[in-house]
C-alpha cells in the first residue's frame, strides 16, 4: 500500500492543490456577491458585480464629431475625432483606417527625363491616397506621375539613376504649380534624390 502511495503521491498533491483552488474561488465569487447562496446565479452576480465598471452616460457612443470651434471650416463631417483633439491630428477612422481632419490638399507632380530612355524611378509619397510608394521601369524619356498629398511637408521623395554611359537624369517635384525640387545626376550611374 505504501508503495502505491509513494509511486502516485505527484498525483494525489496536484489533485488536492486543483481541489483547494476550485474551493477558493468558489469561496471568492460567494464573498464577491454578498453571500448569496442562490446558486448558479451568485456566480454571474459575482462577475457583474462592482469590481467591473458598468457602462456610463459619461462615456462616449457612436462617433465623436469635431464641433465648429476646433474645425476652421467648421466641416463637422469628418469622422472618428473626439473634441480635445488638435485640429491637425490623424485619427483611426472608423470602421478602419485613417482619417486626414482638415489637413490642406496640394497637388504634386513627380517627373523624370533625360536624352535616353530612363531605366528606372522609385518614389515615395507618404500622404498620397492612391500612389504612397513605387517603382516604375521601362520608361521612356519622360515620365510623370500626378497625386494629391496632404498636410505640410516632407511629402515626396524621387529616386534616379543614370546608366552605365552616364547620360544626365533630370528629376523635378512640382507642388501646386511651383517647382519644389529639381536635381540631375552625374557621370556613369550617377544618382540623384529630389525631396519636397
């Protein structure tokens, strides 16, 4: 008998600490309802109880809205922004995603050229909604690409090289009209970053 005792004594330890943990939650969630002994029901009055905080009248539902005061416009159609926020914030919208709160719109032009065909651009647009990042091959000797951006700058950067022959590669950034930046690369594989 001792033997047997010893050889399952792992396993009669753990089946009394599981016994003593169930009992001191039962014991718990009793002292947590007030004592009541009604059964199945003091355990979901135990966890309703005021040790979870219940929804408030203060708090806020739905969709917050900005009021007139904090939106110059007085636009109060953008979605998903509590009033306490700066007028220039950007918010998770709602049901996903972003939300750009009365930030300006601009118009930028990316463009590249030069005397033979370009191999190859990369740019990068962080505020662009339908063109943020990319690279274009097999261009021609010109290219150009037109988005809106939002907000304040930095909002674009253009990447070029030059072949192995060298020919110049011109990159310009164009923001409402008004020539940003302009740069063109150097000798063989030369490289040239326009940002605005």
């Amino acid at each position: 008998m001792h033997r047997l005792v010893r050889r399952n004594a792992r396993y009669i330890a753990t089946a009394v600490v599981v016994l003593a943990f169930i009992f001191a939650l039962v014991a718990f969630v009793r002292i947590d309802s007030g004592g009541d002994s009604g059964g199945p029901s003091s355990v979901a009055g135990g966890l309703s109880g005021s040790p979870f905080p219940t929804p408030s009248a203060d708090l806020p539902t739905g969709t917050a809205r900005p009021s007139a005061s904090t939106s110059p416009s007085g636009d109060s159609s953008v979605t998903g922004l509590p009033k306490t926020l700066p007028r220039v914030t950007l918010t998770p919208g709602e049901p996903g995603g972003f939300t750009y709160a009365n930030l300006p719109s601009h118009q930028l032009v990316l463009s590249a050229s030069a005397a033979v065909p370009v191999r190859a651009v990369g740019y990068l647009i962080p505020t662009s909604k339908d063109h943020p990042y990319g690279k274009v091959t097999g261009l021609g000797d010109r290219w150009s690409l037109t988005t809106s951006v939002y907000g304040k700058p930095d909002y674009a950067a253009l990447f070029i090289q030059a072949g192995r022959a060298g020919v110049p590669v011109s990159c310009t950034i164009t923001i409402d009209g008004r020539v940003a930046s302009a740069k063109t690369t150097s000798g063989a594989y030369g490289r040239a970053l326009c940002v605005a």
